[in-house]
C-alpha cells in the first residue's frame, strides 16, 4: 500500500456508491473499503461534498490518537446536529481540557481501589440471578437472563441502585436504537426515554448519594455515582446525570454482549470448549481445602482469562468506530507513506477492522485464546493499546469502563463454574446480524440449569458439566410430523417444569390431544335443541350475585370422563418424589431439591 510523500493520498476513491455505503451502513462499509484499499484511504465525489478517510490498524489509530491530542482532529463537528442533540454534551463528543479533566474524574471512580469495592456486589449479584435461573427450572435463555443480570449489575455499580428496575431496561433499549435512526432528525422517542430514566432513576440515586455523603464518615463508596459526588468533580447536576446515563446507555448493550458470547464461545468451539472445562477444573484446584475463594484471584486464571479477552476480540460488542473531523489539512505519517487528511474530512477510526486485521491478528476469524499471554492479561491496554479495540484504542480515548467490563466477565465465568446445564439442540447459533452488540439468534436456550453437586462424594453420580439435551435420534424422532401433533413444535415446551420427565410429559400431551378429539363438537349431529326446561348447574361469581352455568344444555357430552381422567393422573401419577428411584416417571426430584 507503500505511498511516496509526494503522492500523499494514495488510496483515494471518487465513488458515489461507497459513500452512500458509508451513509447507509458505516459499519460494513468501513471493513469492505478496508478491504479493498487498505489500511488508510479517503473516499470523496463531485456530489457530495463531504469526504470521508478511513483509518485502520496499529499505526494509524497511533496517528489518530496523536492528532486528536495536537487538535489536528477534533470531535466538534464529526456528529449530525440532530444525534448530537440526543446524546447532549457527554464526554465522547467533547476536545481538549474539558474532555480531559471529566475523564480524569472518571477514571477515579473506576480505579483499581474502586473495582476492588465494587468486586463483592458484583458477585453476589451474579450469584443470585444464577441461583434464580436455577430455580426457574425448566428451559431458560441465557442471553435474555444474562441482559438482566448486567443490568442490575450496572445499576448497583453506577448508581448504587439495587431491587426490581427491569422495565426501566426498555428505556436503554429504546434510547440506543432512537440513536441509530436520529441521523437526521432527532428521534423524539429516544428524547422521552432518556429524560424518564433520569428523572425516575438517576436523579434520586444523585439526591441518595449527596445526603450519604453528610453522613458518611471513613465508609467505602460503593458506586461510581458514590465516587464522584463525593469527589466533587462533576458538580453540575445536568453534567452529572448526563456522564452516568452515558456510562449505561454505551456500556450496557457491549458488556451484556461480551457476557452472554462467553457462553456463546464455549457452545460454538467444541476444542476451546474442552481446553475451558479443563482450565476451570486447574482454577479450582488451587484453592480446594484453603480458606481462600477463587473469587479472591480473578487475575490469576491463566487461560480463562485469555478466553475472556478472546471473547472481546472475536465478538463485536460495542461501537465499531470512532468518529472526528479534519480541523485543517494533516499529514499521517506511517512506515507505509505518508498521507494527506484534507480540512473538513470525516475521519473515520476502524475498531472492529482493527480487531479483524490480518496484519495484526493471523488468522483473524478463527477464535484461539493462546494468541494472547499472560502479559495480556494482566493489562492488554499497556500491551496492545493501538491493536487490541474493544473498548477503544489508546490511552486518551479508551473506554473508562474497560477493567469494569473484564471484572463482570470474570464473575459471569467463576459464577458458572458452580452450575451445570444442557443445551437444547437444534438452535440457531448464528449472530443477529445488523447489530454491534450481536448474540445468536437461538437466544442460547437450555435446560436443566442447576448446581454442581460434590463431585468429590463417591456416592454422588457422574454427571456431565456440559452438553446437548438428549440424543440425535431422540430429536430426529420428537421432529417427525406425527410425533408433533402430540407434543408441539417448540422444544422449550417439553421442559416448563424440570420436574417432570419427557415420558409424563408426552403422556399429558397425549391425554390432552384425545381430549380435543373427544370434545370436539359435530354441530349437525351432536346439538339439539332443548325439549323441555330444566335447572341448569350454575356458579356465582365472586363478590357478585351474577350466576352462570357450567353445563350446556344444547350438548349432551358432559366432562365425567375428562374428571376421571384428571383425577387418575392426579392419584397415580409419580409427581411426588420418594428420593430412592431415580429412573421411574417423572422421579428426578431430587435434582430438582439440590439444585436450589
């Protein structure tokens, strides 16, 4: 791609086409130009007026970084008005000092002191929502419940804020895809969204935060809210609640992401999957018999933590780009050339292409943790800080919350390794396309999520960590039309209570498909019309003297042997475990007790 300094551009496109491309779908975009012209190129045409350089890979992001810092490039102007008016002045969209001085303060709520605060809230949240999946019972899906867990998660750690908050989730949601349509116009939606969850749950957190500041004395601050206020670096209420509804809007959907690809990985890779059982099998061994909990060594599980990175490398889950303008005519100097950025460019920095670079990454679209080493691990921002993007590239301009996301990961991950589950085979794996914050489209559905029990006690069964719900033949068979119209067609239906086993399972949908036949009424025959009065069963509504009949005169079949059927599956029925037989309908019962 090499470029004597005379030519300065270089890769330069006059493409229409590639511009609308960018306009449309940035992110595609980006890696296909990439793709065809290399590493740094500028896109332009006679009837548009803005011009677009492209930047990906370790030099360049250097060269970016280095030109946001001299003010050759600038973050004013590299946002439509009408986003920029629903994002509001947050730290991402801001130059010089000023963005120094509010990162600054940010990065003192989320220093290591801070993130050994927030580690003991952070585990007993993920312990209790993997201990309520277990619970449930029956079939689950890891990516919805793993977006609830990094939501409470998020609000514990940023707000202090803890109880049922579910349905302000939706706001999230709703004020990130206002986002994406607010290319032109400012989605109103998204505005609504972002002043409820300010108002109904940042605004009182901020108010909670300011009266335990008067109170506390020598107390640790449990929140990044805690942090700040008692810092007083933001104190601006209108700067505050903006910089913590950007924490979650832009954090949120990337780490609930990373969490659930975590899962994702070891479902898709069979060899990594194996190399992960055995890491974790090494992880807990170190401390078997101490007094020490691997909770205390998240920084200490080798491999593990090598999966976690490659997890954030191979899975997007966050923006694929970072955006600034060209203050005036800048040369970018590599050791391929050096290239002219006219005035007024977009400039465009590609982290995923980064992460994809086969220059930087062989292989790139093979998933193999043992590319990163220990030194990595313990801190792949001072080791690969313009190659490893994630959560941004460099030092001024990478992701505050890039250590808190590692540690939520490490929890999800040693949280797990307490529980066993079964997939439901047959799902789709694939990723949502069209999304950075993608999981597979199957939702990761399992079954039969409870805990491990003590695989030391040589009375307890041999039971497997990990694997897919029954045998191929059992799904070959249970997808045959026939076996369908007793059973349905959703697998999930099969396991509503883990209690019951698949045989009385199929034994109540077969009762209740005989039922629907036997009911089913031929008008032309089976109706009559009434010869003579008579009194008719009836019930009274509750807190009424409203009566209505539970006979129909007009049809002779009463239900006697529908209550007779109900009544035997009622008495004879095994739904009461005797905790001795293992094997007989419906006894897993004891599963079912330890698991909770």
């Amino acid at each position: 791609m090499g470029a004597a300094a005379s030519n300065y551009v270089y890769n330069e496109a006059t493409s229409l086409s590639t511009l609308i491309g960018f306009s449309k779908d940035p992110r595609t975009a980006l890696l296909n130009a990439r793709d065809h012209y290399g590493d740094i190129f500028l896109v332009e045409s006679a009837f548009v007026s803005t011009k677009i350089a492209g930047l990906c890979g370790p030099e360049a992001l250097k060269e970016f970084e280095a030109k946001l810092q001299d003010g050759s490039l600038v973050k004013q102007g590299a946002f439509p008005p009408s986003i920029l008016a629903l994002l509001g002045p947050i730290l991402v969209t801001l130059d010089g000092d000023v963005h120094h001085a509010k990162k600054a303060a940010l990065l003192k709520a989320l220093s290591p002191a801070q993130l050994d605060v927030y580690k003991p809230i952070i585990r007993r949240i993920v312990q209790t929502e993997h201990s309520k999946w277990a619970a449930h019972g029956g079939a689950i899906s890891f990516a919805v419940n793993t977006k609830i867990l990094v939501f409470k998660v998020l609000l514990a750690v940023l707000y202090g804020v803890e109880g049922e908050f579910d349905t302000y989730r939706r706001y999230v949601d709703d004020y990130v895809t206002a986002i994406k349509q607010s290319a032109k116009v400012t989605d109103e939606h998204g505005v609504t969204c972002r002043a409820k969850f300010i108002a109904e749950i940042i605004a009182p957190a901020i108010a909670a935060a300011k009266a335990n500041q008067t109170k506390r004395q020598q107390q640790p601050l449990n929140s990044v809210l805690d942090v700040l206020v008692a810092a007083g670096d933001l104190t601006d209420d209108d700067d505050l609640q903006n910089e913590m509804f950007h924490f979650m809007f832009a954090g949120f959907g990337g780490v609930s992401a990373a969490a659930t690809n975590l899962i994702t990985a070891v479902c898709v890779f069979p060899d990594i999957r194996a190399k992960v059982l055995r890491a974790r099998d090494d992880f807990l061994r170190q401390y078997d018999g101490r007094d020490e909990s691997p909770w205390n060594h998240l920084d200490e599980m080798g491999y593990l933590n090598q999966f976690v990175l490659e997890v954030k490398r191979f899975f997007v889950a966050g923006p694929t780009q970072v955006y600034a303008k060209a203050a005036r005519d800048l040369d970018l100097v590599t050791s391929t050339g050096v290239f002219r950025i006219p005035e007024g460019a977009l400039v465009m920095a590609g982290l995923e292409a980064t992460n994809r670079d086969p220059d930087t990454w062989p292989s790139p679209d093979s998933f193999d943790p043992a590319r990163f080493t220990q030194a990595d691990a313990d801190g792949i921002h001072m080791t690969r800080p313009f190659s490893f993007c994630p959560h941004g590239f460099g030092s001024h301009r990478r992701c505050a919350g890039e250590q808190l996301t590692t540690v939520i990961m490490q929890s999800v991950l040693v949280s797990l390794f307490d529980f066993t589950w079964k997939m439901i085979p047959g799902q789709e794996y694939a990723l949502q396309p069209h999304s950075v914050t993608a999981v597979p489209i199957g939702q990761l559905m399992g079954v039969n999520f409870h805990r491990r029990l003590n695989e030391d006690d040589p009375s307890t069964p041999e039971v497997e960590t990990y694997g897919i719900v029954g045998t191929q033949d059992d799904w070959k068979f249970l997808r045959r039309p026939d076996v369908q119209e007793l059973t349905g067609v959703n697998a999930a239906e099969y396991f509503d209570d883990s209690r019951l086993d698949l045989w009385t399972r199929l034994m109540i949908q077969l009762i209740s498909k005989k039922q629907t036949l036997w009911n089913r009424p031929y008008a032309t025959t089976a109706l009559s019309v009434p010869q003579h009065q008579q009194v008719l069963d009836k019930i009274t509504l509750i807190q009424t003297n409203i009566q209505i009949p539970i006979v129909d005169e007009d049809w002779p079949c009463q239900p006697w042997l529908e209550i007779q059927q109900t009544n035997l599956l009622r008495d004879h029925a095994p739904f009461v475990d005797d905790f001795t037989h293992l094997w007989l309908p419906a006894e897993d019962g004891e599963r079912y007790v330890m698991s909770k």
